[in-house]
C-alpha cells in the first residue's frame, strides 16, 4: 500500500528566495513586489481584488513544448492528451488546443468543454469508471478519439449503444497493473484494490470479447497508475507488465495499436527531487521501443500545475501563545489540496520588502469554519499586516478546477498572464451566483 508522506520537517523547508529562484517565471522586483512573466501581481490584486488565480500562459507552453520535445528526442511519437481535469479553464483548453494537443477527459462536461475549445473530437481520450450511457452516447455523436473502458460492465453498455448508434467505438482497455505509485494514498489509482482500470488478469479475455464485438474497435490498451508521482521505478513495473501484455494478445492473433501510458508526473512543491521527462520518456522507451505500438500519455499537473498562483490577502494576524495565525481571505473553498491531501505549496508573500524582511514561524489559514482549512503550519514568515499580499504556488493544476462555495463564499476570480498583459479569464463569481438556482420549496 502506498505509505502516506513523510510529514515534512518546517527547519528544513526552502527559504522565500529558494522557492522564487526555483521557478523563473517568478521574480521579485524592488519596487513592484513579486512578478509573473514581469506583470506585477500587486496591480493585479489591486484592480481584481482577492482571492484571485493567476496563470502564465507562456509556462504553460514553454512545459507542453518541454514534455513533446523529451519525447521525440526519445525518437518516441507519442499523442499528448491534456487531462482536463487538472484545469479546466477555456483559456488553458484553448492554449492547448493551439500547441496541438489533444485531451484526457472524464465527463460529459470535460468532454463538450474541450470540443467547444477547439479540441479536435479525433484528439479525445475518454476514461474514468463511471461513464454513463448518456455521456457514452454523447461521446460517440461526438466521435471521438477512442473511449478507456473501464470494466466488463462498462464495455457492454457501450457495445450496446455503439450498435444503437450505429456508430464503431474505438475502445482501449485500461488496465489496472496492480502497481503502487507510492504517492499519496487518496491519488494513487493503480493498485489492484483501486477502483480503476480493469484487472490485470481479466485483460486478455476481455480484449477478446471486445474484440468480437461488431461494433467495437479496440485499438490498444491504457493504464494510469496515479498522480504526483516521484519515482519513476512504479512508472517502469506498470509498463512492463503492460508490455507482456501487448505481446500476449498478439500471440493470440489480437490486434492492438495504441498504449496510453497514463498521466501523473509530479512536480516539486517543496524541493523535492522530482523525475524528468526525459527520465518518463526512457522509461516508456525501455518498454515499448520495439513492439511498434503509438504512445499516448494524459498529463495534466505538470503541464499547468507551477504555472499558477492563488493570490491572497492577509484579513489579520492573531497572536497566540503559540505560533501566530496569520488568516487569509483565501480558503479550503478554494485551493483545497492542503486540507484534502496534507499537500504542501509554497506561500511568498508578494511585496518584496517583506520577503525580505525576518522571518519567524507562523500558521497560515483560511476563514472557513474548519481546522483544516489550513494552508501550512510553522511555516517562516515575516511579519504580514493586514491587507498584506501573498501568493500561494504552484496552484495552476487542481486548484480552481477544486474549488467550491462552501461557507457561501463566491468562486474566485482567474486571471491570465500573457506576453507581459493580463486579462481576466473568469470574474469573481457575484454573492447572489452563488445561490440563484436555489428554489425555495412550493
Ligand atoms: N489520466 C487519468 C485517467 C487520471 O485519472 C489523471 C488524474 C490524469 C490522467 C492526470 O494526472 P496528472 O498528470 O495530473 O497527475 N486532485 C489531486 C489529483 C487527482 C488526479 C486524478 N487523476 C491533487 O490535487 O493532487
């Protein structure tokens, strides 16, 4: 089983200057504070207010052209579908449909919001367990790329609408490698007592149920074994045993085309040492070179997770007996992975004389009525006033997409940054948004 991670030790966690010269796109200047890609993020907070996302468009390509140029100097022709699920933003669709790529969804919803961006229907990969028979019909009106069938049950309903339709589905199997990623237990899907993907074992017959079904196409097999992952050993077991697989179902006269090799690269939020695409290019090189088979993968997080922050204000500072609490106008509501996954992100503050001002331990939290709406414990700090700013990093995957109204509080603002503009790409969601599809009872 996935060991939960080690709790991380606050005496050794990176300086405020560590985490800035860790990502270029950031920057402190001595007048401005802190910028992204040279925009201000005061002037932002200023005229957009807070709790506000900021995004970088030029990091997010900058990390799309990363990834595809690991792969193709690993000689690997590999299809990049995003994973929605980690953004969901039409502006950061649309930028993705702009370098090319196609998508990873997993609803109805993601499905109609990547085609609306300009996804092409060809591009899309569609998985998850619990697809209904409308969002399997609507994929296949939509035709798309190929559907990830989950489970036996699964492909019979999708044999039965694809026959209704009169429509062929392009189908791979995931399966379930029963491989622990070693990452955080409530992202780690790979593990044979994990709901997803089909059992490893189970995998040939199925394929050759599917296989004999007039109107299913399967074209190859899938596998996603987790999210923020560190290691890439878990990378290589899970695709050596999907290697042994295509090789069986081609001793028994199955076809098979396509391996999608799943998402789930991690980034550093602290400084942890985190693997390389070239390193994920190798591995899924070592396993499929030579079995002439087109390679997919659904990465979602390293694509957009560092090119975000969350902005915040600081409502005031309570002092304890303890540590002080330092209480934004950010919260769980918002970026809620810290509260859910005990995930650490870092938290600068955006004025550059304070990050450069002493720092001594503080507990940064959120207003909503839960103590574990809390960003970071023991966290060093200099002394923030209220109205003071900080950012949160790294939450441009898996935050905004996170989010809810809990505790009545609005949807946040999302601003994007590009070439040195900024425009706002979602308004703050209005008070009476929040409440206006409620009925009172007749
Ligand atoms: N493909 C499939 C089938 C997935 O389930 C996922 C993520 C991905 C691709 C993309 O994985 P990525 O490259 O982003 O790691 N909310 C959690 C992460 C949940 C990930 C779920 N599946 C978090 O904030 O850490």
């Amino acid at each position: 089983m996935a060991s939960p991670s080690p709790p991380n030790d606050p005496a050794t966690d990176p300086s405020i200057q560590d985490l800035i010269a860790a990502r270029p796109w950031l920057k402190y200047d001595a007048f401005s504070g802190l910028m992204l890609d040279d925009v201000p993020l005061a002037g932002i907070a200023d005229a957009v207010g807070t709790p506000t996302w900021v995004y970088s468009a030029t990091t997010m390509r900058a990390r799309y052209k990363t990834l595809t140029t690991a792969m193709s100097d690993a000689g690997l022709d590999t299809h990049m579908h995003y994973a929605v699920k980690a953004n969901d933003s039409r502006a950061v669709l649309a930028l993705f449909a702009t370098e090319g790529a196609g998508a990873d969804v997993v609803s109805g919803g993601e499905l109609l919001k990547a085609r609306r961006a300009g996804i092409q229907a060809s591009k899309i990969v569609y998985s998850g367990v619990g697809k209904s028979a409308a969002e399997l019909r609507l994929a296949l009106e939509e035709d798309i790329g190929q559907i990830n069938v989950e489970s036996a049950e699964e492909l019979e309903t999708l044999s039965a609408l694809a026959a209704a339709s009169g429509r062929t589905a392009r189908v791979a199997l995931r399966v379930n490698p029963d491989i622990d990623a070693g990452t955080n237990d409530k992202i780690t899907t790979g593990r044979a007592t994990d709901k997803f993907g089909i059992p490893y074992d189970d995998a040939i017959a199925l394929y050759t149920k599917a296989a004999s079904m007039p109107w299913i196409e399967p074209v190859g097999l899938a596998t996603h074994i987790g999210s923020q992952i560190l290691d890439l050993a878990p990378y290589r077991d899970a695709f050596r045993r999907i290697a042994d697989l295509v090789l069986a179902l081609r001793e028994n006269g199955l076809p098979i085309t396509t391996v999608d090799c799943g998402g789930g690269l991690g980034i550093p939020y602290r400084n942890e040492a985190a693997p390389s695409p070239a390193g994920l290019a190798a591995a899924m090189k070592q396993a499929f070179h030579n079995l002439d088979v087109h390679l997919a993968m659904e990465p979602g997080r390293w694509l957009v997770g560092p090119a975000g922050v969350l902005l915040a204000s600081v409502v005031l500072v309570k002092q304890t007996p303890h540590e002080p609490f330092v209480v934004l106008d950010a919260a769980m509501n918002d970026l809620v992975r810290p509260a859910m996954y005990d995930a650490w992100h870092g938290i600068v503050p955006v004025s550059a004389i304070d990050a450069h001002a002493p720092a001594a331990p503080a507990t940064i939290v959120g207003p909503v009525c839960e103590s574990g709406d809390t960003f970071a414990r023991s966290r060093a700090l200099p002394r923030l006033v209220p109205n003071a700013r900080v950012a949160i990093l790294d939450a441009g995957a898996y935050g905004a997409v996170m989010s809810s109204t809990y505790n009545a509080r609005p949807l946040a603002a999302e601003v994007w940054v590009d070439q040195g503009q900024w425009s706002v790409i979602r308004d703050r969601q209005p008070f009476e948004a929040v409440w206006e599809r409620e009925r009172l009872p007749t």
